[in-house]
C-alpha cells in the first residue's frame, strides 16, 4: 500500500532522531573509555552534527549544544569544545554549504546565538567558585567565554547591539580572575568588540582602561601581559573626544611596560603607546 507523505516523514524524523541517539551513544562511550584520540575524534563528530542541525534549525540542536557544553570542564577537550562554537557559526568552504546541496535556514547564525547566549549567561553566573573546585571552574568559565568570543565575531552587529547589556557585566566580571585562561577568554571577546563594535564600547572606555592597565602588572602569564597591551592599543579606534582625557596617563604607564622582561610584550607597548601618541593630533 502506497504510505501519505505525513507518513513518510514521520518514519524520516524518526530515522533521524534514531542516528542522533546513535551519535549521543557513541560519543559517551568514547568519552569514558578514556584515550585522548578517542575524545577528540568524539568531540570532531560532535561539533560536525551539531552544526548540521543548526543550520536546519532542527528540534535536537540545543540538545547536542548542552553535551558539547558539559564538556568545557574536561581537561583534554575543554577548549577543543568551547572553540568548536566558531565552527558551528561558520560557513565552511568544504561541506556543509550551498556547493555540498547543504539544507541552511535564513538567519539560523541569530537564531542560534540567541538560543545559546542565555545558556551561557545562566551558567557563567550561577557557577560555583567554592575551593578546592575554584580553579576548575574559572577554567570552566573561560571555555564558556571562549565559546562566546567565537560567536561574537560572526555575529550581526543589530543582533549585539539588542544584547550587549548582557555581555559587558559578564566579561567586565572576569577580568578580576587570577586564572590565566579566563583573562585570556575574556580579553579576546573585549577585544573583537572594540574591534567590531567601538561605539558601544564608548561609555565603558574609563572601566575597561583601568582594567587593561591593571593586567601590565600580571605576572602569572605573559600572554595576559600581552593581550592587555593589545587591548589597551584598539581603545584608540573609540572616538577621540573619549580618550583625550587619558592620553597622558596611558602613554605613561606604557613607557613602563617597556621595560617588560618579554620581548613581544615591549614590542606590542611601543606599538600602542605609539597609537596613543596621535591621538587627538
């Protein structure tokens, strides 16, 4: 007997909701049997099907984004998880696009972001910092901030704009952590937005300044060294009726940097203090 098309794609769906339920099996088996190829090679498979289901803005989505969530607190593919999110949002030139036949929905990047953004948020701000777990959940909290870098610079500047009242308290908030990785997460995702976006950042130009300047002074890990000095330098693409005020207190707090015991972190503060310098001119 011939079956209806209402049929046909009940038994589809159910097909694929079965091979999900399959790849959800295969990657929690990989994952407690323990080799690190195993859990790379599950997190690969992962990311890849979650980012098909995306891009049809299928029902199990937000299902596959939690699993690959639960993971930003493993140590082997904690970071290999969170910087997965620019592959979800990503066009990919080799599968998964319009040469490849690939199903995409129109605004599936703002529909995805808009789903995850508050997931992120939620669990940034209800984490537990308690000891002995301190350590491992900052590291925890940098993923999910890497994972919102990733997103943020694919994403419709509209679209930021509508929740970037969210964003700032988060990232403002980290850069007070000790742990190196937070820093790190939260000083790319400033940076991409100063890049991106430097008339919203305008009114946290004095906050994000004093933060920045703080972090010259980290000694745990020369890449926050670094990065802070970068940051420093973008401030210059805010407006310079903003900055002419701190002019003189940057240049002078750069003229110590220096003096760094690293030589690219010299050489990135001879840069910045170089782009402060014309500042207003």
């Amino acid at each position: 007997m011939k079956r209806s098309f209402e049929e046909r794609c009940i038994e589809t769906n159910d097909n694929q909701n079965q091979t999900l339920d399959n790849v959800s099996k295969v990657f929690e088996k990989k994952r407690k049997a323990g080799a690190s190829s195993n859990k790379t090679q599950c997190m690969t498979l992962l990311i890849w099907t979650t980012k098909a289901l995306a891009q049809r803005n299928t029902a199990r989505t937000m299902d596959f984004v939690d699993l690959i969530m639960t993971q930003f607190g493993v140590a082997e593919i904690g970071e290999m998880a969170a910087a997965g999110f620019s592959v979800l949002m990503r066009e990919s030139e080799e599968v998964l696009n319009s040469a490849s036949h690939a199903i995409t929905k129109m605004m599936y990047k703002q529909r995805f972001f808009l789903l995850v953004l508050p997931k992120i948020v939620n669990a940034f701000k209800t984490m537990k910092l308690d000891e002995p777990q301190e350590e491992e959940n900052q590291n925890r909290k940098a993923n999910y901030l890497t994972a919102l870098a990733e997103m943020l610079v694919l994403i419709h500047k509209q679209v930021l704009l509508a929740q970037f009242s969210n964003l700032m308290p988060l990232l403002l908030q980290s850069l007070h952590s000790k742990v190196s990785s937070l820093l790190l997460s939260a000083l790319s995702a400033l940076l991409n937005l100063i890049q991106d976006a430097p008339d919203l950042m305008d009114s946290y130009a004095d906050t994000l300044l004093d933060n920045f300047l703080s972090l010259l002074e980290f000694k745990g890990n020369m890449s926050v060294r670094l990065k802070a000095v970068t940051c420093i330098g973008s401030l210059t693409l805010l407006p310079s009726p903003t900055l002419i005020p701190m002019k003189n207190r940057v240049i002078k707090s750069l003229c110590h940097t220096l003096d760094d015991r690293k030589r690219s972190v010299r050489t990135a503060a001879a840069k910045a203090r170089s782009e402060w310098c014309i500042v207003g001119t």
